[in-house]
C-alpha cells in the first residue's frame, strides 16, 4: 500500500455520491471533574466543565463520508423534537442530503449522554424510542429509495436496531443495490442476519459473527467456517470481520480470505471505530479499488479512531500520513540480535508477516535497492542480515569491504523498504534465522533452493523461501573494475 495511491484513491472521494440509510442519533459528551462523593448518595460528584455533542449511530457515518470528501445524503426518521432539529441542522452544516429524512411526531430522537471524568466514562444515559417506525414513515423511506437510489455509487445501511431498518426497507435496498449494480455495505446487528440477505459486503466484528453464526470463533479455523457459512447463507460477496487486536479478516465470496493484523497503536476509546471502518471500506468500493486493498486502508483509519475519545472522524491527511510514515532514524532499525529478537517475537504475535535477507551490500547500488524493495514486498516487515567487516573479509578476500560495516548499517537502514538491520559476524546468517524464525526467507536468484542456508529452519516452522532476481548487469564487482579501468 503505497503513499502515493492513498493520495489518488482520496482525490477520487470527491465525486462519489453516498447515501446513508440506518437509526440516527446525538452523542453527547459531558467532561469534568470528580474529586469527591455525594453527601446525598455513595456517588461521585461530577463537575462538568465541558459539553461536546457529536452526530451518533448512523450519523457517526454521515460525518466520517463527509470527512473523507464524499457527497453524503441520508434516509432516516427522526421525531419531532428538539434534538431532531439539532440533527437536521448538523447535517445541514455538513452539506448532507435531506431529502429522504422524514420526522415521526411520535418517536423520540435518539440521543446517549455520557459522562466522562479523567478520560474514564463515569455513566451513560439513553434517551431513545426502539419501536419500528410507523406505516407512513416507511412508505415515505421506501418511495424515496425507489426514486432516489440509482443516484449514488455506494448505500451504507448503519443498523442499531432502533427500528428505522425494517425488512421492507433492507429488502428493497439490497435488491435494488443487485438490480443497478451498486454496492450495498451492512454494518449488521442482532442474531438474525437473514434480513441482510443480498447485500454486498458486511462487516461485523467477532461477538456479532459468533451469534450470527452460532459458531464460537476461537481460532483462524474457527473464524473460517463461520465466515463461509454466512456468506453461503446469505448469498454476500464478501464478508469483513472486525477483532479488536487481531486486526480484521476479510473473506470474499471467490477467492482467499485476507487476515490483516491491527495498527499498533494506544487505545483510547473504540466508540466509533466500526463507523470508521465502513465508511472507509465503502468508499474504496465506490472508487474501485479491490476489496483487499479498501480493507487494509479502513484497517489504517480504525487504527487512528481508537486513538481519540468518543465517536470521531478520520481525516484523508492523517490516513496518508500513517501510510506515509516518515522515515525512522537510521539508528532507531540497526538493532543487536537479542533485542531484535524480542521485537520480532511481538510483531509476530501481533500476526504480521517478517521476511529476512542478508548480504555483505558493499557499495550499494540499483540492483541491491530493488533486490530489497522485492523482499519488502514479500511480508509487513523486512529484516537485513548485514556481514560484519571481518566476515565479509574471509568471504570476498582482504580488499573487501570497500565500505566499513556502521556505514553499511546506515546506509541500508536509511531505506524505506527496511524495517531493521542486525549485522552477523558468521559466515551464515544461520544463528540470525533461528533467533528470528522469519516467515519469508530470501535469497537471490542466482540460488538454488538446495543452497540457501536457513531454508530448513524456516520451512520447519511452515515458513517459505522465496528467490528474487537480480537487476541484470548490476555488480559491486562490476562498479570497482569500471573504475580501476577508468582511473
């Protein structure tokens, strides 16, 4: 996943046409202080010294399109009340389509409040109506999708099971989302997944998978039969799972399922993170993009949400700086094998792929940078053995190194495509590979698989060795004879 295809895929935001259709409602965040207990009651006493209301529940959706550059409308009701009209006047603000949001004098907008003292939440309020919406409200849903839905290039149905989603409106949806070849995106909740059937991708996390399922997903196997269960039972075409610190998995209807480990990053407050998720993914659907690659972006966003306080967008710049990552000081990658070792041990659990190879890299050239830029391509993260001055002595003979071993770290190091350097004074990497145990072992491919030290350590552990060819005509041996015959 490249920087600069982030870049263009958010260029193209611009002229996608979303519609959000799902349960609306406010967020509202009361911050303060809590220093004491009440006279009144064993309670904590709740100095608020800030108030933040946010768009909740689909609406959370609503501004992470909105945030990302999409043109966004919803279909929705609401009731007649005050925090309606705050709604409508939100969306309003934002740009958003109103024409398919309808008010039932009779319902209660939905609104949660919570209470947050030391960044901890303290207590929730809900004020809400969960009822199905009445007859007249959904004939006007239902006219509006069937006037209106030809007009937008992804449906996003956000479901909290407050009762604006009723089997007529999904089923009219995601036949329509077949008929006209739009993609219909399901944020799913409850046990009954039938009502989604025909939709184009969902995205539950484990807990709604296992109870939609009825299976306990306790490992990748597991999570496999569950996955292709539903996606048999209700004819998706893919199927996207959210699991908290285990990343997501993504699991198509053709093809092989994609497990993509999660974004290191301190958690804060998952609240919203899903809204994230299917808000990126979807527009990536809109956009074009394969499944795999949306998948991987959303993954990015929802590493960033978990990092804020409460329901929060996302914004293009930061997705593309995290994608984009300056590069790290040359001395934070070139590590002693003991401590690479327990790095290694923790990206690994964390479930990302390590690929390593090694070489002497003296005077490093073209054919190196895109040797290594291959390798890099192979995992999450690339490892290179570096030979020492003295073992590259007893290797290439007394002449060699022309460059010393610390510039050589430094030089490799400063790449983008490495992720660590650990230099090895052996003639073989071979203690390097049994410390680290990579899933990728590379070598050249003027190699034979029977030569490559290491293989059967890696391949004992069900990792694999791959042999990546050399750009032709590209030698440290051919750059020092050009210029003995030169100068």
């Amino acid at each position: 996943m490249e920087r600069r295809d982030v870049e263009s895929f958010f260029e193209k935001a611009a002229s996608v046409r979303a519609l959000v259709i799902g349960d609306l409602m406010l967020d509202e965040y009361l911050w303060g202080r809590a220093e004491r207990i009440s006279p009144e009651a064993p309670v904590q006493v709740v100095e608020v010294t800030r108030e933040d209301l946010r768009l909740g529940g689909a609406g959370n959706v609503v501004h992470n399109l909105a945030a990302l550059g999409c043109q966004v409308a919803v279909c929705s009701v609401i009731g007649s009340d005050e925090n309606g009209s705050l709604l409508r006047r939100a969306f309003e603000a934002k740009g958003v389509g109103l024409e398919g949001l309808f008010e039932d004098p009779e319902r209660r907008t939905s609104k949660k409040t919570r209470v947050i003292a030391a960044n901890q939440q303290i207590v929730r309020i809900d004020r809400e109506t969960k009822s199905a919406i009445g007859a007249c409200c959904e004939k006007g849903m239902l006219d509006y999708l069937s006037a209106r839905l030809g007009d937008f290039d992804v449906i996003v149905v956000s479901d909290y099971l407050k009762g604006v989603l009723t089997p007529s409106v999904l089923s009219a949806v995601c036949r329509a989302g077949r008929e006209l070849g739009i993609p219909v995106v399901v944020d799913p909740k409850g046990s009954d997944y039938g009502k989604y059937r025909g939709a184009t991708l969902l995205t539950p996390n484990r807990k709604e998978a296992e109870i939609a399922s009825g299976i306990a997903i306790t490992d990748l196997d597991s999570l496999e039969r569950a996955a292709q269960g539903l996606l048999g039972e209700l004819d998706l075409d893919a199927l996207l799972i959210t699991r908290s610190e285990a990343g997501m998995s993504l699991f198509p209807s053709k093809g092989d399922s994609v497990h993509i480990p999660t974004v290191a990053r301190e958690v804060f407050d998952v609240t919203g993170a899903g809204d994230t998720v299917i808000s990126v993914l979807s527009l990536g659907l809109a956009c074009g993009l394969p499944l795999p690659e949306a998948a991987r972006i959303a993954n990015v966003a929802a590493g960033i949400a978990v990092g804020k306080l409460g329901t929060s967008t996302v914004s293009p710049e930061e997705i593309v700086a995290e994608v984009g990552h300056k590069v790290k000081d040359s001395d934070s990658k070139i590590k002693n094998l003991d401590v690479l070792a327990h790095i290694i041990a923790q990206e690994r659990s964390r479930g990302r792929q390590v690929v390593f190879t090694n070489g002497c890299f003296d005077l490093l050239h073209v054919g190196h940078v895109k040797y290594l830029q291959k390798a890099r391509g192979l995992g999450d993260l690339l490892v290179v053995g570096l030979n020492t001055d003295a073992s590259v002595r007893r290797l290439k003979g007394e002449s060699r190194p022309l460059i010393e071993e610390s510039e050589r770290a430094h030089i490799l190091a400063a790449l983008d495509c490495i992720d660590f350097v650990v230099l090895f004074d052996d003639d073989t990497p071979l203690k390097v590979i049994e410390a680290l145990a990579p899933a990728v072992l590379v070598k050249g491919g003027d190699y034979n698989l029977d030569e490559v030290v290491g293989r059967e350590v890696v391949e004992a552990a069900g990792g694999r060795v791959e042999l990546v060819q050399f750009v032709d005509g590209r030698s440290t041996s051919r750059i020092i004879e050009k210029i003995l015959a030169s100068y």
